[in-house]
C-alpha cells in the first residue's frame, strides 16, 4: 500500500511537468488509472480471501493500463527518461506484490499457481 502511495504522490508531483494540452488528457488518464488500482487494492484487502481475486486480477489490469499509459506519455514526450524510469521502477514492484499475492490466493485456495515462462 505504501508504494502505491508512493506512485500517487510521484505523478502528482510531475503533473506540473507535463505539457498542459496533455496534462489534462494523457496525464489526467493516467492519475485516474493508479486512483482506481488504489480503490482495487483497499477492496480486495477489506474483503475475504474468497472475495479477493476479481479485486486483485481488476488491480492487476489498471496496473497494465498504467504502464501503457506512461509509455505513451513517455513517447510523447511528456515526461523524460529519468522521470519515467522512476515511475517504472515503483510500477514494478507493486506488480510484484499483486502478483505474489493472486499467487497466495491460489495456494492457499489448492490451485497451483500457473507456471511460470
């Protein structure tokens, strides 16, 4: 939770950065998409373990969003390398974490966990 806290704390602070012909497009859309992955995440962690996964996979897709959406702004050129880095770096552990925790759900539910590549 903490490093998505992280995450919105960062695109707000490079909000003032961006373009702002995009700032209320592009990057408007991305800090709508980790909104939602937060609302994800405090649902699926209120809830059951039998209530978590349509929460948890809803999460793991605004995640995926997300990154498309940076990529974008990154092609655009409304944010530079270092920024966007940045912005990847915390994106990557929080898909970690949700990652680990689907796989838990999995385990302690008696699925295997699909394998891995």
């Amino acid at each position: 939770m903490r490093r998505l806290y992280d995450l919105l704390k960062q695109l707000h602070d490079y909000r003032g950065g961006v373009p702002k012909f995009e700032r209320h497009g592009l990057w408007r859309r991305c800090e709508e998409c980790a909104l939602d992955l937060l609302a994800d995440i405090l649902k699926a962690s209120q809830l059951p373990k039998s209530g978590k996964a349509p929460y948890l996979r809803q999460a793991s897709f605004s995640l995926s969003l997300l990154r498309l959406l940076l990529r974008l702004a990154w092609d655009t050129r409304c944010i530079d390398n270092k920024k966007t880095a940045a912005l990847q770096t915390v994106i990557d552990e929080i898909g970690r974490m949700i990652g680990g925790w689907m796989k838990s759900l999995q385990c302690q539910n008696g699925t295997p966990p699909p394998p891995t590549p």
